[in-house]
C-alpha cells in the first residue's frame, strides 16, 4: 500500500515526460489529444482556395497537381454542416469563406492578424487571395462598360454577397448601355462571382453579349494577350510580363478563415502550423506551440 | 358502354403498372449510357480496385475500392448490430409477448420505421459521435437502429407462418419453451428469417443521409473501427454538386456499382422467396 503511494508521484512526473510537445493543459482543454481535421468535399471552391493559399499541394514540372491533404481529414459537404461539426467537437479545426463566419466557432488569427474584412483589405490578413481581371489598353466599349459596372456599387454588391468587396468607383452605376459581344476567360475560382456579375449586367443592359469561358488564371492571361478573350480573369498577382502588357484591376477578395472550438486555447497560427495540420505532419495540439 | 369504360379503365391499369417499369429501364439506362464510358476512360480495373480517390488532381485519381470497402464495413457492421436485437426481438414478440406489452412494441417498431435517415443522422451527430467520434462504429451503430424495423417486421411474420403443430409437437417431445422456439420454430423460418437479413443490408448498403453525417467521409481504406469511412452512397452525394466532365461520370460509374450491389442483393432476396414457396 505505501509502495503504491510513493510510486504515484513517479508514474506522475514519467507521464509528463513522455508527453513530448506537451505543455500545460487548461482544465476544459486537453492538449494531448489529437487534432481532428475537418476538410471540405474535392471540387469545392472553398477547398480549393484553401489549399493554394495554405500551399498544400505538390506541383510537377509537368503541369501535375497533387492536393496534400490528410486522408484522415472528416469530411463535411457544406459550410453549415462544417461549422456545425467544429462547434460539436473541442478538438477540431476546420476553414470556412470569411463571409460564413459567426460567434458558433472561434476564427483563429493568421500570422498574427484576424480575420476580417478590413484585415484582408489592408493587406495583413495572408489567408486571401485576390481575384483580379485584366485588359489590354484598347478594350471595347462593352468592356469597360462591364467593368465600371462591375467595380460600381452595384456590381461590387453583388460581390459582397459572395466574397469581400474592393474599394471601386464607390458610386452607382450610371450606364453607358453599350452593345455587342465580349469574351470573358480565365480562372475558374473567379468565374462564379462572374457568373453573377453577368446576370446582373445583362439584366441593365440586355443588348450586351459575355460568353464566360473558365480555364486557369495563366490560360486567362495569355487568352487577354492574345486577343480571344477581352477581359482575363485571374485569382492571383499578375507576373511582369503580363503587367506590361495588361490592365489589372482589382474585382473582390476571397477570404478563408481558418476556425476551431471556441474552448480552443489556441487563438492563433502560422500559415506553415496550418500546413503542418493539413498535410498530417502535425496531429497533436500540444504540438502548436504559442 | 361499360366494356369501353372496361377497356379505357384496364389499360389505365396497365399504364400504372408500366410506370413502375419504365422508371426502373430509364434509371437502369441512364446509370449504364453515363456510367459505363466513365468507366472505360477511366479503366475498369483502376476504377474498382483503385485506392486513390482525388478527383481534383492533375492527373486526376478515380479508385473506389476504399468506397467498396466502405460500404461493405459500415453494412457489416449494421448487420452485426441490427439482426441479432432484430430476430429476438421478433421472437419475442411473436412466442411470449403479452398482448398488452405488445400494443406498446408494435407501433412502437413501426414507427422507426418511418423515421426520416436525416433525424437519424441527428440522432447519431448528438448522441453517438461524441461517445465514438465520426466512425464505422457510429454509422454502424446507427444504421443497427435503422435496420431493426425491417428485421424485426419480416423475420416476426416468417416466425408466425411456421405452423403452430410444430410447437406443440416440440412441446409434446419435451422440450421447453424457448428450446422449441429456438431448436424448432426458428430453423423452420430460416429462409423468413434470412430474407429480413438480406432487405435489411439492402437498407443499410443505400443509406446516404445518415451515414454522411456521422463517418467522418474520408477517402481511404478502412484503418479501424474508431475512424471514419466513406461508403459509395456518400461518394456521390457529396461530391456531385461541384463535379464536372470526367468527374461526375465517375459519381455516376459509383452509382452503377452500388446499383449492381443493390441488384444481386435483390436476386438473393427474390431467389429465397422462391425457395419459401
């Protein structure tokens, strides 16, 4: 019986040592448990967005892609249900649109800077990635006229239904009804938005014609170049080559918050932390050291 | 007059009857027409036995043996839980259930049986998955409950046909009231009884809602009973409303094989009707 007594103090500290990354624990939150990673079904934007900006995928030279994701991740079929699963479980972490957040779940800080709208205007927040569309100088009527419309408040409306809107002419849009057909190409994560812009455009204006072709940021640019397209779509920085030859303009910006059980003590990440959980290289959340 | 209103009447009959039919030749050839190209492109063999599913690679990666594999577990696991509360509860209710008792069981199973999967699939998410986390063992769990009206419904009406003589006699040898039941009564509605088991796995291998929202979904082999799966049912229904081109076919090549593991489940089940006759 004594025995017993003084070994527990021993088994005690033995434990603590084999905890490895462990550190201390609050009383609700057990560190020493595993992270259980929530992901999105393959083919959702979300996902998408996700794991370019978080760069879990691996490229090859020959145009191959391959997403790093855990297979362990659970996967959850909408935002709702997603966040429904975070706030059900203590342990868990997954990543929403900026848009979809609320106080169910607890959005954790990138780098040292929170999710927000603001935050990813200024520029702080790293998990956003912008959606850009690009001219050439001499761009039809019907182009700019589907610009101002788009950077407009009403087009910038539509936007800020789906993703954060950008600083645009500020003012309504006012009109110049121009005729005729444009082509619209590039990035398939920014045709959406574009989709709908269309919608809304044709609706003022029913004489105009936008074909919508969805490819890749790249094949958008060099389509806009090249002339099959008059406006390329893009949902990433343009190189120097395609700055001297194109106009850029800013349309909206996809933010993706990356969110946890609000018992969670950990209330910030690295985009390398982040990473690390996705790719399953970390699986502890005792080995997110604050 | 009435022999025209006969006829008219007759071929209304008929026409109601085809309906049946012609949905299940349009569904059987919209799975094959969209399904069997995929299949092709992709390649039988990598399609079935495949373990990679990553369908947003370059180049893309359509497996489904973690599916197959999936579904099979998840039934299995139905099976082990539903069909032995299922077939004593059916003896119960049918040999030594007083009348009263009965009232309370009967409707009671019945209405299970009407519950909508997504209530279910509720069910689990607040009760089950914080004991077991989103795992085979949840959705087996859960699709046990599912099964049981249907094992319990058939396996109690096969107890019942067995005629009442055959109790007796076994009473009358000297056996007990269970060992009657049990060594007699039971083996006598094998095929009833097995008939219940096998529509049993056919609802538990096509249920989608439920199992979706609490196994987790991961596309890979099975690794344990306490991680989570994804069966065929929740491949499609989770990925069809963002896939396009090669990758919806290949959704639609899942369903084709579900639909043919659904079939022989069903030539099974009409091949014992046979043999009850």
């Amino acid at each position: 019986m004594n025995k017993t007594v003084c070994l527990l103090p021993v088994i005690a500290a033995l434990a603590a040592v084999f905890y490895g990354c462990s550190s201390a624990s609050l009383a609700s939150f057990d560190r020493a448990k595993d992270i259980s990673v929530v992901s999105r079904e393959d083919g959702s934007g979300t996902r998408i967005a996700f794991i370019g900006i978080f760069g879990i995928e691996a490229k090859s030279a020959d145009g191959g892609r391959k997403d790093m994701s855990t297979k362990e991740a659970i996967i959850k079929k909408d935002t709702g249900v997603l966040m429904a699963a975070i706030a059900g479980n203590k342990y868990s972490i997954g990543y929403i649109s900026l848009g979809a957040l609320n106080d169910t779940i607890k959005a954790v800080q990138i780098e040292g800077a929170s999710a927000s709208a603001a935050n990813i205007k200024n520029g702080s927040y790293p998990a956003a990635r912008p959606f850009y569309i690009a001219t050439k100088a001499d761009a039809s009527r019907l182009a700019n006229d589907f610009i101002s419309f788009i950077l407009s408040l009403d087009g910038q409306a539509v936007v800020a239904k789906y993703y954060v809107d950008v600083d645009g002419s500020a003012l309504a849009y006012s009109g110049g009804k121009a005729s005729g057909k444009i082509v619209v190409g590039g990035s398939s994560s920014v045709s959406p938005v574009m989709e709908k812009l269309k919608e809304a455009y044709i609706k003022i204006n029913p004489g105009a014609t936008i074909e919508i072709q969805q490819s890749d940021s790249s094949s958008g640019l060099k389509g806009t170049i090249d002339g099959n397209f008059d406006i390329g779509m893009a949902s990433r920085e343009f190189k120097d080559s395609e700055k001297e030859k194109l106009i850029a303009t800013l349309i909206a910006v996809d933010g993706i918050a990356i969110i946890v059980h609000k018992d969670n003590p950990v209330s910030s990440l690295t985009k390398e932390q982040v990473n690390a959980i996705y790719t399953g290289r970390i699986s502890k959340w005792s080995c997110i050291h604050q | 007059m009435t022999s025209i209103k006969e006829k008219v009447m007759s071929r209304v009959f008929l026409l109601s009857a085809l309906s049946t039919v012609l949905a299940l030749a349009l569904i059987c050839l919209f799975l094959f027409i969209n399904g069997i190209p995929a299949m092709a492109k992709i390649g039988a063999f990598s399609f079935m036995l495949g373990k990679e599913w990553s369908p947003s690679d370059t180049p893309p990666l359509f497996g489904i043996l973690p599916m197959i594999a999936g579904s099979l577990y998840v039934t299995a696991g139905a099976i082990i839980i539903g069909v032995p509360i299922g077939i004593l509860t059916a003896v119960f209710l049918s040999k030594s259930c007083p009348k009263k008792l009965y009232k309370f069981i009967k409707p009671g199973m019945d209405l299970l049986a009407g519950i909508p999967s997504v209530v279910l699939g509720f069910f689990g998410m607040a009760v089950i998955v914080p004991v077991f986390g989103e795992s085979i063992l949840s959705a087996s769990i859960v699709l046990g409950i599912m099964i049981l009206p249907t094992v319990t419904g058939i396996s109690e009406s096969a107890i019942r046909a067995v005629p009442q003589n055959y109790y007796e006699g076994a009473v009358a040898l000297g056996a007990g009231h269970y060992r009657a039941v049990f060594k007699v009564i039971l083996p006598a509605a094998n095929s009833g009884v097995l008939a219940a088991v096998i529509l049993g796995v056919g609802r538990a291998i096509g249920e989608t809602m439920a199992v979706i929202m609490i196994a987790g979904n991961q596309a890979r082999m099975p690794v344990s009973l306490f991680k989570g799966v994804r069966t065929l049912t929740a491949n499609i229904a989770l990925e069809m409303g963002y896939a396009a081109e090669l990758h919806r076919e290949a959704l639609i090549a899942t369903a084709l094989v579900l639909f043919v593991f659904i079939l022989v489940i069903n030539l099974g089940f009409a091949a014992l009707k046979k043999r009850i006759k």
